[in-house]
C-alpha cells in the first residue's frame, strides 16, 4: 500500500524546471520524472506552469503543490498495485478532458512513480511489471542525429533526421551502428562546413548551419557509408513536424512554398530517393486527409502520427477511421497517464499500427519509457541522439533489459 507520495522541482535537460514524484510503499519506492516538449501539439493535456517570476514563469511549484497536498492524501493506503485505479482517481479528481486543473505533469509524475513503486515493491523488473511475460522484444533505435526546426537554430524545415539500425542482429549491436554513424556524420559535416557544424540541437543531433533538406539527407547517407554500414541495414527516419512549418494553408520548405498536395509529392520524391523507411507529422496537425493521401500512396513507408494523435484514444480512433497513418507515437506525457497511454499503444496494435515510443525534446535521467517499449513490445523507440545522458539514459536502460532477458531477448524485425 501506498505510504507517501512527495513532489519536488528540479530541472530538465533545457535548464527548465520539471516534476520529480517519490512514491513509498511498505516494501518498495519509485522516482519518476516528467518530459517536456518544444514543438507541443495543440492537443495535448496541459503542462502547468506558475507564469510567475520564477524562471520566466515555467516554475511548476503549483503542480508538485497539487501532489504534495491533493494526491498524497488521496493515494494514501491505496493499493499500488492498481494503476488503473489510481489513474482514474487522479483523472476523475481533475475532472476536465486535458487535466488543467492539476495539471498533466502533476498528474503523469505521480502515474509513472506509482508503477515503478509497485515494480519494486514486487522485486521486478519495471518492464516485466508492465508487459508480463510477452515482453522480450527490442524495439529498433530511432536516433535523431541531424536536428532542425525548433530544435535547433538552423533554417532547415524539417525538425529531425533520424537513423535506425534496423539490420542489426541485436538491440547492442544496433546501438553501435547507431553510435558509429553518429560519430561518421560529425566528421562529415565538419569537414564539408566547418566546426561549429558539430553543435548540437535539442535532443543531441547535430545542427549544421544549412537549409536544404536533400543536404541534410546526403550527409547522413554519406555517413551510414562511411561508417560501412548499407542502406538496407541503416534507414532513415524523418519527423517533419509539420505544423511548425505551416503557413497560411502552405508549406515552407527548401525556400518554397507547397500546397498540401505539393508537399504529398515532395515526400514521395524523398522516399523515391532516400532509404527513408518512417516520415512522422508529415503535414499540420488537423490535416487527417493530407496524412491519409501520403500513407495510401507511400505504401511500405511507416507514416507517425504525433501532434496528430497526441497519444489520444480519441483522435488516434479517427485516425484509424480515416486510413490517415499506420503508426503511433506514443508520449506519456501528451496523454498524461500511463493508463492512458498504454490504452492508446494497445489500440493503435489491434489496427495494425506499429507503436513508436517516444521521449521529448526536454529529458531527464528518467528511463522509464525504455522499460515501456519492451513492455508494449513497440516496433521502435525514438529518444534522441546516442549522445547526451538523457538520451542515453534510454537507451542504456535497453541495453540492461536485454542483458536481463538473456537468451529469451529478440530484437524487432521491421
Ligand atoms: P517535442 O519534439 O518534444 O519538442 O514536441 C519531439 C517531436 O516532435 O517528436
Ligand atoms: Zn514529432
């Protein structure tokens, strides 16, 4: 049963402050951390912030106040075992669609703790807890190693460029791959723009200073080459996060401006072109039909839903209804329970969407989404570069969940 349950301020990898939940039990403890995200879909469950003049407003003392004096006393006695329960609890005391009364990060911090307290009060293994004894699949590294749009100070359009070992034989040794090209691609783009090219965005990729899309794909090709890895053993994953890139009806990309159907041609040039085997939020976040044009006519291309869906059994049912992806993405922390979000992976899998979890491009050491991938058995896991410890932290929590499974650990085959 639970004991205690206490919040805290600290701070996440953008030097912004995040909540941090504690929570006791008589045999076990769990800490967890919640994300934060700079290109946010309009949909998401509210992230609360003081808006006062604590670190230009985005204190969240009013959040983990709603812990410390709200949850903790509700939760007490209850038993930690029954997540769902606790979930609805906290989402009935809300009592609003997008959790603006505590607020989601409140919320998702006490959800996420409360699952690692009853992992550890059972003596398990958190993705054992979560997935039973179905999970033992890796999901494939999804590593943004060139950073864009919001995420970086350059002028490209599209927000990420992605690497993903998929021909590896095994979770460790795509990391490698992964770790190998990263470090091929740094040589290539400081030799060919010089070194501040080498900085990094948001979530550890490389932000050169260029504004075409196909440089920023050449380069990574390059790399995947010249770290002696083929096209068919590394693709190539983009997030477009295209919203960011929206105006007025059109598309600003590459110094042009594309109508939607435009765009739908770009991207299937692109796919023609390039090994690129996913394209998340390739069109604005309302736009369920221009989704739905791509992924008919990319047919064997994995098209994510992100601020699309925004981990929301709602919208992802439209989704499914209108043929608008085939995957989703899934962020704890748009939804802001783990209830919740397990509800909508477990949707998204009954329709045959493949499930991407993912983290945001403001981290903590937090790994617990390592442990949810495995449990959901997600085809990947997209969080961030293999560089930066809390990016690393992910992916190294998968490297000990594959040493933990042993011989019984399989790595996904896409
Ligand atoms: P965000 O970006 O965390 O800044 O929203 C990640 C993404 O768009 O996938
Ligand atoms: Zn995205």
């Amino acid at each position: 049963t639970i004991e205690k349950v206490h919040a805290r301020e600290i701070l996440d990898s953008r030097g912004n402050p995040t909540v941090e939940v504690d929570v006791y039990t008589g045999h076990g403890f769990g800490r967890a951390s919640v994300p934060s995200g700079a290109s946010t879909g309009s949909n998401e469950a509210l992230e609360l912030r003081d808006k006062d003049d604590r670190y230009n407003g985005k204190g969240v003392l009013d959040a983990v106040e709603n812990v410390n004096s709200t949850f903790a006393k509700e939760l007490l006695g209850m038993d930690v075992r029954n997540q769902r329960e606790i979930d609805e609890l906290m989402i009935a005391l809300d009592g609003t669609d997008n959790k603006m009364t505590f607020g989601a990060n409140a919320i998702l911090g006490v959800s996420m703790a409360v699952a690692k307290a009853a992992a550890d009060s059972l003596g398990m293994q958190l993705y054992r807890y979560l997935g039973g004894t179905n999970a033992f699949a890796l999901p494939v590294p999804t590593m943004n190693v060139l950073n864009g749009g919001k995420h970086a100070g350059n002028e490209l359009s599209i927000q990420e460029f992605m690497i993903q070992p998929k021909g590896a034989e095994t979770y460790s040794n795509a990391l490698r791959m992964g770790a190998e090209t990263y470090h091929a691609l740094g040589k290539i783009l400081e030799d060919k723009y010089g070194g501040s090219a080498t900085n990094v965005g948001y979530e550890g990729g490389y932000a050169p200073n260029i504004s075409m899309t196909a440089d920023a794909l050449d380069a990574l090709v390059s790399a995947i080459d010249e770290a002696g890895y083929t096209e068919s053993e590394i693709t190539i994953g983009l997030d477009a996060a295209a919203s960011e890139f929206f105006e007025n009806g059109k598309y600003s990309i590459d110094g042009n401006m594309l109508t939607p159907a435009e765009l739908v041609d770009y991207y299937l040039e692109l796919v023609d072109t390039y090994p690129i085997l996913s394209i998340e939020d390739p069109f604005h976040e309302e736009s369920f039909e221009d989704f739905a044009a791509l992924t008919s006519e990319a047919w064997d291309t994995i098209i994510v839903g992100d601020d699309l869906f925004v981990t929301n059994v709602n919208r992802l049912a439209k989704g499914i209804e209108m043929d608008a992806a085939n995957a989703l993405l899934l962020k704890i922390n748009q939804i802001g329970t783990i209830s919740e979000s397990l509800d909508a992976a477990n949707l998204a899998m009954r329709n045959g969407y493949s499930v991407v979890v993912s983290h945001r491009s403001a981290e903590t050491e937090d790994a617990m989404i390592a442990d949810i991938s495995v449990a959901l058995g997600a085809d990947l896991i997209k969080t961030g570069a293999p560089a930066r410890s809390e990016r690393t932290a992910k992916y190294n929590q998968l490297l000990r969940i594959e040493e933990d499974l042993g011989d019984a650990a399989r790595y996904v085959q896409l």
